[in-house]
C-alpha cells in the first residue's frame, strides 16, 4: 500500500472534502482525487460518494479511517519518541496518567518539577478513569499514574505505589452562607447544603463514615466528579465544599471563599504508581522528591 495515498484519503476525510483538504497540503483537488482512486483501486471498493454537493464516507472508509488514525497516530507517537529539539538534544518524552478524582491544582504542584530536570523534557498527560490509566502504564504507554489511592492487589499490573504524601481536609463555604452557621463544627454542617465529590472518589467513601460517626446529615445539594466545578458552584454561595489544605491559601483566594473548619480525621493520599520499584526515571524522582520535601512535607 502506498502511505502517501493513505495520508491524502486521511486529510480529505478529516477535512471533510476533497477542495479544502487540497488548501490544507497545498496540492489541487484534480490531483489529490486521483490520488484517492488510486487508493481505492488498490482496495478495491470506495471510499467517498457523493452526499449533495460535498461527500461523505461510504461504510468501508469508515474503516479504513479508523485504522489511518491508528497509523498516523502511531508514526506521531514514533516521531516523538526518537526525535530531536531544534538544538539537536534528545528529546525526554514523560507520559502521565493522572486519575480524574485528583484536584487539578495538586496534579499540577507535583507534576511541575518534573519540567526543572535537566534534560529537555515534553510532559504529556493523560486523564481518566485510574483503572483504564493502570491498563496503560501495564503496556508501556505510561511512565507514571498519580492518584488519590494506591493500585490495589487484585489489580493484575506488575507496578509499585510510591507515597506522594498526604493532607488533611479542610471545608470552605462562601461569606454569606459561613455567616449562616450556627454551632461548632463539625456540628454546624448539619443540615447545611454540601457539594460532594463523585462516587468514583476515593475519599468520598471515608467522608460518608466520618459524617455518620458524627451524626451529621447535611442537605446535599450536588455532586460531581470535576472538583473544579464544584468549588465553582461553592464559590457562588450553593454550598460547603472540602478540598486537601495544602491547597486552602489558593482555594480562597481563587473562589472567594472561607474555611469552616479543619478536621484531621479525614486524610486524603496521593500516590505515584510506577512499574519501577526503586525510581530512577528523573522525572519521577524530581515529582517524589519535591512532593515529600515541599508540598506536603511543609
């Protein structure tokens, strides 16, 4: 198969037509469709038809689609891996997965020192769910998965938890609702209207405890997965919302808002996960270093 002729089908179906994908590799539409029948005539089947006066992609271009993504995705990832900078250093490629129950500004305090190692290094991050992440770094497409918990035992990966540190939890709520508490805390958050982090949380499990060990039944007004949007909506006055304390200068300052109270009870960790168990990837070793010693070691 020749790649050249791949790559034009690519562009013209990603561009969604044959004129404008010609603008895009600067080539005329004549040449680019002939190119695409040679493609198909190597196939063959079709791969556009016609839909009005544009085109659309027949049943077999969507597959064939399908796999050019997965090609050109991969002569990308290939690029990266053995290219050069423009000063002719090798590149340091330090893939992430960052599991989507850690706070945005936590991930970025440990993720920052890794862009101080000496080398040239190009961080790329990946978010999600920590399971799919683990299933990653098992194949090598990760370096490193930071969470809010380590990997369990029955999770058939050969990687290591490596402690980050850990914070206690700290509960915020806009001035005019603080001012509408009444008693001591922990006490005044019963029925008080309370954002809550998602289910898929780690933490939210030890809260559920924590709040029925002392008996306090808050009015629950939400629930999310992205802390950013819930302390949006704690910013605005629609509830208490908990966030790690070691982010609690920030926090108020960022939405606006003040501390309730401070609670030791609930610690929240967060772990690197790493398929190596003594680190020597220095990216790796700059995160866990500065996270012991600085951000949660203060």
């Amino acid at each position: 198969m020749n790649f050249k002729h791949l790559h034009y089908f690519w562009a013209a179906a990603k561009a969604g037509g044959i004129v404008r994908a010609g603008e895009q590799l600067h080539i005329s539409p004549q040449t680019l469709s002939g190119q695409i029948k040679l493609l198909e005539d190597r196939l063959g089947c079709a791969l556009f038809r016609k839909a009005g006066r544009g085109i659309e992609l027949t049943e077999e271009g969507r597959l064939a689609l399908g796999y050019a993504d997965q090609i050109f995705a991969l002569g990308a990832e290939l690029e990266s891996k053995i290219g050069k900078t423009a000063d002719g250093e090798q590149a340091l490629d330090f893939h992430v997965g960052i599991a989507d129950a850690v706070p945005k500004a936590i991930a970025y305090r440990l993720l920052e020192p890794a862009l101080g190692v000496s080398a040239h290094v190009r961080l790329i991050c990946h978010e999600g769910r920590f399971q799919d992440l683990l299933g990653q770094l098992a194949v090598h497409r990760l370096d490193i998965v930071i969470a809010d918990e380590p990997m369990g035992r029955q999770v058939s990966v050969k990687a290591y938890n490596h402690l980050l540190g850990a914070t206690e939890m700290s509960f915020f709520a806009a001035p005019a609702l603080k001012r509408t508490l009444t008693g001591a805390f922990p006490q005044c958050l019963d029925g008080a209207p309370m954002l809550l982090q998602g289910s898929s949380s780690a933490m939210r499990q030890r809260f559920d405890f924590w709040l029925a060990a002392h008996k306090i039944r808050p009015r629950v007004i939400g629930e999310f997965d992205d802390a950013a949007l819930m302390k949006a909506f704690g910013g605005e006055g629609r509830g208490i919302f908990m966030t790690p304390t070691v982010l609690e200068s920030e926090t108020s300052a960022q939405y606006g808002v003040r501390v309730v109270g401070r609670t030791s009870e609930l610690i929240e960790e967060f772990y690197a996960v790493s398929i190596e168990r003594r680190i020597t990837h220095p990216c790796i070793a700059a995160i866990t270093d500065a996270a012991r010693e600085q951000l949660f070691g203060s």
